[in-house]
C-alpha cells in the first residue's frame, strides 16, 4: 500500500486512480479524475477502462475496500496496481484536487 502523497505523485505520472467506494461516498466527492468502480463491481467483473499495463492506484475510506480491489485487479492480468492507505480523507486534507 502506499500513502496518499505517494498516490498523487503516482497520479501526476500517469497513474490512474479508481475509487472503490459506494455511489453516494462517491457523488460526495473524489478525487479529481478519478474513475469509478465500485468494489462490489470490480469483485463480479475486473474488467475497467484502463489499460492494463497503466499504473493504477485504488482507493476507498480507509483502505481495506482499496487492497480487496487492488488484489481482484491483479489476478485479473493489471500489471501495475497499488491500494492508498488512509483513503479519500486523507487525500482530502492534504488539500489535493477533489470534485
């Protein structure tokens, strides 16, 4: 796992970041530019618009929905995925772009 400053220097490499939250965490705001995929979707079909050699970077509330998603993608051939500790939050008061 990584932290969310690492996170964001992943991101500004390229990295895609995913929140695996629940739709209403997710309409309360994100990360900017973040895709969404719910953990629940990802579990039943890791199929997300990235390509799968492109570093991505989950995340959630706190982390644990992150590493279970980070783990689905993996086994499903992403070669380059990471889950954020601490999660939205964190990203959040560290003054970070949010939508």
């Amino acid at each position: 796992m990584i932290d969310h400053h690492e996170a964001r220097e992943a991101q500004e490499n390229g990295a895609a970041l995913i929140d695996v939250r629940e739709r209403d965490e997710w309409e309360a705001g994100h990360v900017a530019g973040a895709l969404f995929y719910p953990v629940t979707r990802i579990s039943s079909d890791p199929d997300v618009d990235v390509d799968p050699t492109t570093p991505i970077v989950t995340y959630c509330k706190a982390g644990g929905r992150a590493q279970r998603a980070a783990e689905v993608l993996e086994a499903a051939g992403y070669t380059n995925v990471r889950a954020m500790r601490g999660g939205f939050e964190d990203w959040r008061a560290a003054g970070y772009p949010t939508e």
